[in-house]
C-alpha cells in the first residue's frame, strides 16, 4: 500500500525546524538541549524531515554583500505554457526561486547573477525570445527589510528563552562588500544543498584544512556575507496561504513601511524594489480568511500605502536554489 504524503509537521518537527532557522548548524546535542529531548531524538527527527525531503538547512550568500545582481522578475506566459517555462527557469543556476502565480499564467522569480552582463543576457535575450512568453518585468532589489540573516518570525513554537538559547551574535557592517576567493565559493556549492555539511566535506570541496574551512565560514557568518536558512514548504507547518503584495508607498515613507512589513509574523520577505509598486512581500497566512483579516488590519493600518496588488501564489517550483515537487525538496541536476 502506498504511503500518504506527510501534510503537516509535528509539534516537536515544528520546533526543530524554528531552532533550526535560529542556527541552522547548531550541533545536534545543543538542540537536543535546547528543546529538551535526547541528542538521538533530534538526530533521528531532523534526517527523518532531510531524507524524506521535507526540510532542509542550505547556507546561502547574501546577494548584496557579496556581489551579485539581483532582481525580481514577473513573467507572463501563454496558459499552456507557464509550467513548461517554469520548470526550465529553476534549470538555471542563477535562479534561485520560482513560482507559479496569478492563475497559473504568471511566474515570479528571483534572479542571482555574477555579474550585470549575465543579468543583461537573460533579461534582454533569453527570456524575451522564448516563445510562449508574452511579457517581461524586471525590477531590482534595493533593500531587504525581512528575510535572509533576518528570519521569518511566523512561527511561535519555541518560547523566548529557548530562542534567546539559540541566537547567535552577528557582527556585520553595513556596506562593507565581501570578496570571496575560490575556496569559499567552493564551500558555499556545498552549503547550498546541505547547510549542516561537516567541516571534513567542506575541507575536501575547498582543499584546506578542517580548522581553516571552520574559522572561514565561523568569519562568513559573523560579517553577515552567509547566512544559514530552512526551506520548508509552509503548507507543512499548517499555512495553506500564500500570496505576494505588491504596493505602492511614497518613497519618503518606503522606509518606515518596510520595517512595519516586516515586523509582521504572516511576512518572510519583504524589499523595497523598482518601478511603480515599489514594496514587494510575500505573505504565509493559515487560510483565506486569516489573508483577509491581514489585508484589511495590518494592510489597512499602514496609510502611507496607496496601493496594493495581491497575487495569489499557487505552486513553488523552486526555493533557495533546491527544485521542490509539491511539498518535497529535491536536488538540482548538475
């Protein structure tokens, strides 16, 4: 008999994954003491939510600090088409989300490039003479209010002192841009797929020793240039709504409206970007009725915003860099 898909996490699942996104390579025993259950328990839990492809710890660059290009582009397709174009953007190494929205004709997606001239490749060749693409907009990220180092704070399962526990100090500089040599690039190819990969594997990826691979990353994470996330389907921790904002806000009010989204619990990310909507978020909510309620209280609160698009978001195709099949993670090719 086949078995049913896992749906939702469990309690104890729910407050691995929020420990997780606090420190995402905090060792095993810490956890384990953190959420008071044996080291063996988290072990098993956490490679029971890795192996079944239900959560993953990836380590990712934060784009700005490092150097890379980024933009957020909506991408309107034929109706027959959107799955098809969607499924060859995750192909691509320099995409890291994707998303089916609006009724399955439009896809989102947020672009990576090592440079502005592979930026410029796709955006004004690539994509514009695909066939069965109808339209194209791209606008940059300028700022990020909530997401990356600065965690979603949707999920309530651990209590003050056990996240207090879990917090690790961050000593980054605001715009001090971080180079990183070949060892290090090779180390984050690593990180991507497995945040927790052990430091004997990032030293073989990197050819230096195990202590330099530790203190490299241990200096990484502290100047803020990586970070470590989870990526979990929220369907899994009881969200089955999802949606994208898209508002437009006075550019002298941009700022304080940034921070106010993303101070919201129903709001992972949240960036100022360009073009007429110049706020973009992605909102989790439980269900319908939960969007509503936040559409017309915490939206509604906010009356510096002028406008706001909302998106439905009906599949993730993509997240982080891992290609997800409905609930699940799966590795990329290559």
């Amino acid at each position: 008999m086949a078995t049913e898909p896992q749906t939702e996490l469990d309690e104890l699942d729910r407050a691995l994954v929020q420990a997780l996104m606090i420190d995402g390579r905090a060792a095993f025993s810490r956890l384990a003491d953190v959420l008071d259950v044996s080291d063996q328990t988290v072990i098993r839990r956490y490679r029971r939510l890795r192996t079944a492809g239900l959560a993953r710890v990836v380590g990712l660059p934060l784009g700005h600090r490092v150097g890379l290009f980024e933009s957020w582009l909506r991408v309107q397709c034929t109706p027959d088409a959107a799955v098809a174009v969607a499924g060859a953007l995750a192909r691509r190494p320099d995409i890291a989300w994707v998303s089916l929205n609006s009724g399955g004709t439009e896809i989102h997606c947020v672009t990576r490039a090592r440079n502005k001239q592979d930026q410029d490749v796709l955006l004004l060749q690539q994509l514009p003479g695909t066939r069965r693409v109808t339209g194209v907009s791209a606008h940059s990220i300028l700022r990020v209010y909530r997401g990356g180092p600065r965690r979603w704070r949707g999920l309530d399962v651990l209590t003050a002192g056990q996240v207090t526990a879990l917090e690790r100090p961050v000593t980054a500089v605001p715009g001090e841009r971080v180079r990183l040599d070949d060892p290090e690039l090779a180390m984050l190819a690593v990180l991507a797929r497995d945040g927790r990969a052990g430091y004997p594997e990032l030293a073989r990826a990197t050819g230096l020793s195990e202590s330099t691979v530790r203190r490299r990353l241990d200096q990484l994470r502290d100047s803020g240039a990586v970070y470590l996330d989870v990526e979990v389907d929220p369907l899994l921790l009881g969200f089955e709504t999802q949606a994208v904002l898209l508002a437009t806000v006075a550019p002298g009010e941009l700022a304080a409206v940034g921070a106010a989204l993303g101070a919201h619990p129903e709001v992972p990310f949240a960036a100022a970007i360009t073009g007429s909507a110049n706020l973009l978020a992605v909102v989790i909510c439980r269900d319908t009725d939960a969007l509503y309620e936040y559409l017309t209280e915490r939206i509604g609160a906010l009356k510096a915003v002028r406008h706001v698009e909302v998106v439905p978001l009906i599949r993730t195709v993509k997240r982080a860099g891992l290609l997800t099949d409905g609930t699940r993670l799966v590795d990329p090719p290559g």
